[in-house]
C-alpha cells in the first residue's frame, strides 16, 4: 500500500506546512494496515474487511543507494490485544539491529482502535524526516 502521508492524516498539526510525502505501508494479513489508515484519516475506528488484492499498489522496493538511510517507522498494532508482542520483541523479531547504521528507525505500540500511539509515532517519523534531510544536506556539503 502506498499513499501520500498527508493526504492520509491532513489535520496532523506538525506536517501542516510540510511537502507531500511518500509512505509505503507494509504488513502481514490481518496485521491493521487499513485499519490504521481509516484511524488517521478519519480519526475513528471503522470496522473493515479483508483488503487483500482490493487496496494495495505495485511498489518496488529495491535495495539501491537512493533507499540507504531512508527512516522506518514500524507500528506495533493491536496493542489493545493481550496476545500483542510487546515493543522490545516486535523488535527482535523484525531484526531491527540489522538495519543500516544510517537508517533511522523508530517501533511505536499503538492500537488502530483507540488511536493511541498513533500521533506519538507519525510525530518520531517527522523528526526522522527532518534529521534525514538534514543528513542529506550536510553530506551533499561535505562532498564538494
């Protein structure tokens, strides 16, 4: 899935002046993608059914130098679940180590029913942006 972050959450206050950005949603079956999509659109829980082939775009994601260092946010949904893995363990199981040294990366619990953890997250994804941008910047200076 893919979709421009501020189309998805246009009442956000701290993209408000911000360029359009690119996002690519990616999850196991049943994980909530469209589920937290709905959230931050509409800033209400709304009951889906399975999307598979319904809401998705081809994407490639390619391991290529324009990718390095590129920010993740990984949300830990169904943080409302008792069955839910908790942070530390989303983590470990996703290897989050192995990333890049240069990757910035963040794992927020949050719950596309209650919507918690949600603004916490879209907000440490902001500040990655901008730190990587201003790597990108510093980088570019560096080189000349």
């Amino acid at each position: 899935m893919g979709n421009q972050l501020t189309e998805i959450a246009p009442n956000t206050p701290f993209l408000q002046n911000f360029q359009s950005l690119h996002v690519v949603v990616i999850g196991l079956d049943a994980a909530g993608k469209t589920s937290l999509l709905y959230r931050l659109k509409l800033k209400e829980f709304v009951k889906t059914i399975p999307t598979k082939g319904f809401n998705t775009e081809k994407i490639k994601i390619t391991r290529t130098s324009e990718n390095q260092g590129v920010p993740v946010l990984v949300l830990a949904n169904k943080q409302d679940l008792v069955s839910a893995l908790s942070v530390s363990e989303v983590e470990k199981v996703l290897a989050v180590h192995e990333l890049n040294a240069s990757t910035l990366h963040h794992v927020q619990s949050c719950s596309a029913v209650d919507g918690q953890g949600l603004q916490p997250g879209l907000e440490k994804l902001y500040e990655m942006i901008l730190k990587r941008k201003k790597m990108v910047k510093h980088n570019k200076h560096r080189k000349r």
